[in-house]
C-alpha cells in the first residue's frame, strides 16, 4: 500500500507544478485534462495525509508514554483512528473507473416471451426513468420500437447527469450494473388461466464517448435514410428522416428515428455510434487484463441472468451479489439505488480482495 500511497502523492505534486506553469495554460485542453486529474486524485491524497498524520501522532504518543502517563491514555484512540484512517485510505486506493463520471446510452430489448417480455421492458425503461428523475438526471428516448400490446420491443434512452457528477454519483458509475438479462416471474395480461409465466428482458449500457475519444472515418459509414414509422411530430411517415448509419470495419448498424430532422437523427446515431465502438475498445482491453484484477460484477457475461423481478412475492434478487428485498413495486417505481448499491459493494469487496492478494505476493 506503501508504493500506491507513494506514487499518487508524486503524481499530484507533479500535477500541482504542471498547473502552476503559465505556459501550460495555453492549452485548454490540457489544463482541462490536468484539472480533472487533479481533482480526481485529491480524496485520495487527502486520505493519505490523515493516515500519515494518524501513524504519525501514534508514534509520538507511544514514544512519550514512558515519561507522561497521560499519553499512554491517548494511545487505544490513536490506534482505532489510525486503523479508520488505513480502512479508508485502502477503499480510496480501490481502482476507479475512469468512465465514472461519463452520461450513458442504456438500450433495453424484448427477450423471450413475446408480448409479456415487450410489457416486461417497457416496466425497465420506466423504473430506469424515474430512477434518473429521482437523482436529478436528464433522459430522452433516442429511437423505440412500440409492440402491439403495449411495451416496447427495444428502446435507447440517453441519460446525462446535469453539472460535474460527484465522485461515484456518474451515470456510468451507477448504472453500469445493470447491463445483463433481467427475467420477470408474474401472471402475464394475456394468461387467462392465472399461471405464473417467466419471461425476459435484455439491458445494455454504454458510456457516452466524445468525438475526440473515438476516431471515425466517413469512408467507413453507410448511412442510409428512410421514412420514420413511430412517434417523433408531424414529420413523421411524411419525410425520409430516419437515419441508419453502417460502421463497415466492425458491422455495428445503428438506427434514430425519433428526431424531427434527419440531420438530428444522424446526430443522435453517431452519438450512439462512438458509445459502442468506445465499449467495444474497452472490452478487448477488459479481455486482455490480468482476471485477477477485473471485477467480479463488471466482467460478467452480459448474457447472464443478473436479477430476477418475482411479482407474486413483491420480491427482488440479484444473483450477482445475493441482494434480496419484497419492495419490488417500490424499486419499479425507481427506489433503485439499495440494489445498485449491492453491486457496488460487491465489485469494491472483489478489488479489494485484488490489491490484498496483490500485496502478500509480493
């Protein structure tokens, strides 16, 4: 823990000069770059600082006791503050997530089930909703596929936070646990018998990249336009301005449909567009990484069933991390931060345990 402490307090000091420097000011861009490193490592560094002043005034104490009793009384509080001051330093050192802080485009598709599953995802995106509006988010549905009873067979919702997120209070940070297979267990509208059917709903979420991050030749793109078929003002059915955008290297197709103008529609497209490729890159990176250093929540197959939403018991379970709770109408209705939470806890535990393991190898 020594050499991490050591090698972020370095690069801080380093930081602090580069900052320091008028000619560094010059570039904007880098100063934006260097401020948020800055900020991102100050937690840490002040974490650091109340260790080193813990073990510090610990030691003090011990070497004055044998001549002053008073600070031998001093040293069973010093030691349970130095050993809160470690606990916390070592949740500070867990790797963080450079993505944390970025919006997300989280898509929710129809599985298995037919129209139950299509009602099942339009469920999703609600709870996803309100669980925005309740941290102050902004949402907007990007393009939608309506089914026949209702639901959606797949829909895109963009979700940005509104100013500087907080540290682990990001979109990203908080909602990329939930990309997975969500199965529901409930008596479907269409069931006249009463039987309880399972059914299934796939989530994916990506971190929004900018245009700067992710390099995209036109020569690359085939865009394709076409007459849009669903909600989206009077242009609808009346002009080509849905937009389907080809990525030829990796075959990725994206479609928006649900601007006004076809020039929006592209926008929104290529917005989504560089969210998978920027995912995409992240994933080979993920598979080449040491397993001993991946989460054991993140890098889980995002076929898998993550949670299952059990109606007739009001019950919730997430079989990644354990979590259980009989609020499901409640965390419908967007009270999903205590399951979230699980997630995060699990993946920090499992980092934790990474740097453990770590240290006594070497």
């Amino acid at each position: 823990m020594l050499e991490s402490v050591q090698s972020i307090l370095d690069e801080y000091a380093e930081l602090e000069q580069q900052l320091a420097d008028p000619a560094v000011h010059g570039d904007q861009d880098l100063v934006r770059t260097l401020n948020k490193r800055y900020a991102a490592l100050a937690p840490t560094v002040a974490a650091a600082r109340e260790w080193t002043a813990a073990g510090d005034d610990l030691t003090a104490a011990r070497e004055l006791a044998a001549d002053d009793e008073s600070f031998a009384e001093e040293v069973p509080s010093l030691e349970s503050r130095l050993a809160a001051a470690e606990e916390h330093l070592r949740h500070m050192l867990v790797p963080r997530d450079p993505d944390d802080d970025r919006d997300v485009i989280l898509e929710v598709k129809a599985g298995e089930g037919g129209d139950e599953s299509a009602l099942f995802a339009g469920d999703l995106l609600r709870m996803y909703l309100r669980y925005a509006e309740q941290r102050g988010w902004r949402t907007a549905v990007e393009d939608a596929t309506e089914s026949d009873l209702g639901g959606y067979k797949d829909v895109r919702v963009s979700v940005r936070a509104k100013g500087a997120p907080g540290l682990g209070e990001g979109p990203w940070a908080r909602l990329k646990y939930e990309g997975g297979v969500h199965r529901v267990q409930r008596v479907p509208v269409t069931e006249s018998q009463g039987r309880i059917h399972t059914s299934a709903a796939g989530v994916l979420v990506m971190p929004e990249a900018e245009e700067v991050e992710v390099t995209i030749d036109p020569n690359d793109l085939r865009i394709d336009v076409y007459r849009s078929s669903g909600p989206g003002g009077q242009s609808v059915n009346t002009t080509d301005s849905a937009v389907r955008i080809t990525h030829l290297p990796t075959g990725l197709v994206v479609s928006c449909q649900n601007e006004k103008s076809q020039l929006q529609n592209k926008e929104a497209a290529m917005r989504v567009l560089r969210a998978r490729l920027h995912q995409l890159a992240q994933d080979e990176a993920d598979a080449e990484a040491s397993a001993a250093r991946r989460s054991q929540v993140r890098t889980v197959d995002r076929s898998e069933r993550i949670r299952t939403y059990n109606f007739p018991e009001n019950r919730i379970s997430d079989h990644r991390t354990g979590y259980k709770s009989y609020n499901l109408d409640a965390v419908l209705d967007g009270d999903l931060d205590p399951v979230v939470q699980s997630a995060i806890d699990a993946d920090e535990a499992a980092k934790l345990a990474a740097l453990a393991a770590d240290g006594s190898d070497a």
